[in-house]
C-alpha cells in the first residue's frame, strides 16, 4: 500500500483483542472469587450457579469434596 508517497505494509497482527466470550467468563470468575472472598464459608451450591446465573430448571452432577 502507498501512503504519502511511501510503502505503508498492513499488519496482519495488528487486529482487536477483543474476544466478547472471554471477557463474559472472566466476569464470571470475578464474581465468584469477590463472592467467596467475602462469604464466611463455602458458597452454597445454589448461590454459585446464581453467581453463573443458571436458573433451577437446568440439573447438573453434584461435586463432591473429599473428605466430606
């Protein structure tokens, strides 16, 4: 490409780094590590998924910590 009468190249690297998937997930994590910063003891099961904002219709395997 001529630009000003010199060779400008175009920088195929030189793109946005926006990835809007990216960001809504680290928004989630965010969350979730204020929400257990702040609570006394493990969040309940319940408040993480409203924290990822799943609704009670959707039914997931339980986790199980060891030694429990």
């Amino acid at each position: 490409m001529v630009h000003g009468g010199s060779v400008v190249m175009d920088d195929q690297l030189n793109v946005p780094l926006e990835d809007v998937e990216l960001l809504a997930e680290v928004e989630l994590t965010t969350n979730l590590i204020i929400a257990a910063s702040e609570a006394d003891a493990s969040l309940p099961q319940d408040e993480v998924d409203r924290l990822l904002g799943l609704d009670d219709s959707r039914t997931f395997p339980t986790q199980h910590v060891r030694g429990s």
